[in-house]
C-alpha cells in the first residue's frame, strides 16, 4: 500500500499495537535540556527506576542559560544544577555551559550530526519539529511523557493524520523560509494545521538549504501541527555526511541506502494538500499577537475582524491604516532555534554590514549554539556586528522567552526572528513583531520596520 514518508517511518517504529489505543513507539532519540526535565527525573527517583537508554538521551542547557554579563538568577541556576546532577546520577551525555557543543537542543542536534533522516526524535519542547526537516519524526512531548520515554524508550500516541503543503516557484529577491512560513500560517491561522502532521514539498522546498528548511520545520507548531517533515535529499546528505555522528564508511552507504527510500511513494494519499505560490510571496512581518497576525511589509495594520484582533491591537498599541514600515521599535533581536544558524547570521551581516544601528535601537545576536558563534567568529561576523552597534552574545534561547535576564521591558517593542509573538513572550508587557533575520537588520538600521528590499538598494 502507498505511503507517506511520515507512515513509513512510524510503522517502522512500533513496538505494539492494538485495535482502539494508541502506538507504542520506539524513541531514537530523547533531547532534555533544563526547563522540561526536573520534574521527570524527580519521578524516576521516587520510584526507583533508572533511565533505560541513557545512550538514547541527550542533554543541553538553553532556555535559562545566561549570554550576556547580566547575573544569572537563582532559579535559573537551579535548574541548570539539576540538570547537571540528573545527567551525571544517569550517565546522559550532556553540553552544558562551557562546552563547545553547549546551544539550543534544536541547533546542535542537528550540527552534530545527532539528527538523520528516519529517526523517532521526542523533546519536552513544542519545537522539536524543527528536526523533521530532515526527514526524522519528531515532535514535543509533555512532562509526563518526558518521564515515560526516560523511563521506557517507548512512547503511546496516536497517529497523526498526514497533510501536504506544496511550494511551488521561485522565491523573489528579498523572501526568505521565515517569510513562506509566516505567509503559510497568515493564510491559514493558528489552528490551520490542529493535530496534523504536515510534509512540506515542492520546488521552492527542494531548493532550501537545510537552514532554511528548519526554519520551516521550527515554526510547523504556530499553526497548530504537531510535525513537520521534509524529504531526504542530496541537499540533507551533503549536510550530514561531514558530521560528528552521521555515519562512516560503509555504514554511510547503508544508511543512504536507506534513507533513499524514504520519499512518500508518488501515489501516497494526504488528508489535505495547500498549494503555496513562492513566487507571490513578499517579506513578511507580525503586528498582533500570535504569528497568524502578520502581513506583508508593505501593508498596513489591518482592521479587526474579531475581538481577538481588537485585543491584539490594543496590546501591540498600533493604530488601523498605520503602514507596517512606519512602526518604530526599541530593540532587534537575531536569535532562537528558529533563526541562529551560521546561514541565518551571514543573511543578516550582509545588510548590516557598513551601516550602523539606529541610535533609539538596542540590537542583539545570540548564536544558536557555542559552535555557530565560534564559525561566525572565524569568518568575522562578530565584527561586522559589533561595528555595526549589536551586542555579541553567548549561545542561549535569550530573548526568544522571558525565562533568562534577556527580556524586554514593559511596553519595549522588539523586531524579533524567534518564532512566538505572544502577549509577554519576550517578558511581560513587551510587545514582539517576528520577521526574517535580514528584515531584522534592516529594521535595526532604520530605528522601525522595514523592507529589506529597500534596504539592499
């Protein structure tokens, strides 16, 4: 019977099934870092169970890990303490501060090579899509099931109903992954994809690199969607193969081997399939309060259609008719698992380069991963962003989440590449317009939101 890719790899992965229940699924590999764990390890000892695949867990400190001089907080330290003393009473592998592979789970699974294509992948973190860009099945996971995988290597779920999005054309100067992703959900909502698994394909798709192909994958859970996969290619093969843990030798050539038949089978049924014009795509910004709340950069603050929207604008204190380009902002952020990749800061270098932020401005880069930042600082583009007014920092989550000293102050408004624009996302009161790391520059060095298009005129 024809399947998707997504089909192919979950029933490769059952441990049991029965009429009526969920899955059992095999977990390849388990991600923790220090905001989701506490409580499961806690768990795990009350009830005098070890963890049963500790060669199957990896472990890094990112949400509340400081990057810059501020004083990391108490509870902040806490829990990176007890992160520390769980991985060592269990033997797990873990990066922690001061490694040169410490970063966002989501950033240095993949630069290490940890994430290949047909791997199940679970983390107590709703981004834990972005692995499925390179064609692993991988999902967020609850705290309780963060204590059942650690406990058993297996997980019940149910099956996801699978949908297509087709992204077809070509990308127009300017349009970047953030910008098809942010138009994907305008057009579809947050609950577009409620409870789906979703594969993304079509030329547009196969001409990403695997940066932007996370991007994609990253931000799959702001329209509802539990997964998002895309197919194995020569473009996922040429990334892996350099790789601290992808495959050597000939075990490389069996795993291509089968890594080559993952593709969903040319007759594969979806539930439902989006078509999505790339070529009709601009650079996209957010001005309410969740990432469906956005337009293109050279619209205006549109009129509420519901109370939602009413609140959303009266939160982000904007005005109807007011054009996007002609909000003022306090501070830029480039970071987050969404946008901190090596390809991501390079994007943005090039617009800043030469320039210089916006007096009003507060603008600041936080490398993904303590690799990323050491790359960037081979090449430079630590200074090019240090001339140009940014603060360099450490690798962190920063101020995609208030949960570290990186947030925004009351009523500060942030052009951010992190991928949530909640009410107090980036610290109660703040208020978060996400876009594309060159949009963000280029916001940066105009003091408001701006088209990046202009900017590279």
């Amino acid at each position: 019977m024809p399947k998707t890719l997504a089909q192919k790899i979950w029933d490769s992965h059952v441990v049991a099934s029965s009429p009526g229940e969920p899955d059992l699924l095999f977990v390849d590999m388990h991600l923790v870092h220090e905001v989701t764990s506490p409580q499961p390890f806690a768990g795990l000892q009350l009830a005098g169970r070890p963890v049963h695949r500790p060669d199957l867990t990896i472990a890094t400190t990112d949400h509340n890990t400081p990057t810059g001089p501020e004083p990391i907080d108490d509870l902040s330290r806490l829990q990176l303490e007890a992160l520390q003393r769980n991985c060592a009473r269990a033997n797990i592998r873990l990066y922690k501060l001061g490694s040169r592979h410490q970063g966002i789970v989501h950033v240095m699974g993949p630069e290490l090579g940890l994430t290949q294509p047909g791997l199940t992948i679970v983390c107590g973190d709703s981004h834990t899509a972005t692995h499925g860009a390179f064609a692993a099945l991988a999902f967020g996971i609850g705290t309780s099931e963060v204590e059942h995988v650690l406990a058993t290597q297996c997980l019940p779920q149910r099956r996801f109903p699978d949908i297509a999005v087709d992204i077809e054309g070509e990308l127009p100067a300017g349009v970047t992954a953030k910008d098809i992703v942010l138009g994907l959900i305008a057009q579809e909502g947050v609950a577009g994809g409620q409870g789906n698994l979703v594969e993304y394909r079509g030329e547009a798709v196969r001409k990403l690199s695997m940066e932007s192909r996370m991007t994609i994958c990253n931000m799959t859970i702001e329209w509802g969607a539990r997964v998002g996969m895309i197919a194995p290619d020569d473009t996922t093969f040429a990334y892996l193969q350099p790789r601290q843990y992808a495959p050597k030798g000939k075990l490389w050539e069996q795993a291509l081997d089968y890594w080559r038949t993952l593709p969903s089978d040319s007759d594969a049924a979806f539930a439902r399939q989006i078509p999505v014009d790339a070529s009709r795509l601009e650079p996209y910004v957010t001005w309410g309060v969740n990432p469906a709340q956005a337009a293109p950069i050279t619209g205006r603050v549109p009129e509420p259609r519901d109370e939602t929207a009413e609140r959303a604008l009266r939160y982000m204190d904007l005005q109807v008719g007011t054009p996007l380009q002609d909000i003022a902002i306090d501070r830029v952020f480039i970071g987050s698992c969404t946008n901190s990749r090596l390809e991501d800061l390079r994007v943005a270098a090039q617009v800043i380069r030469g320039r210089h932020v916006h007096p009003r401005v507060r603008a600041m880069v936080v490398p993904g991963s303590t690799a990323v930042k050491l790359k960037a600082e081979k090449e430079g583009l630590d200074r090019v962003f240090k001339d140009a007014g940014f603060e360099w920092r450490e690798a962190g989550c920063s101020l995609c989440l208030g949960m570290n000293p990186d947030i925004l102050a009351p009523g500060e408004r942030c052009a951010s590449t992190s991928n949530r624009n909640f009410e107090g996302r980036q610290g109660a009161g703040g208020r978060t317009h996400l876009l594309s790391p060159p949009m963000a520059a280029a916001a940066a060095i105009a003091g408001h939101l701006a088209d990046v298009r202009d900017a590279a005129r």
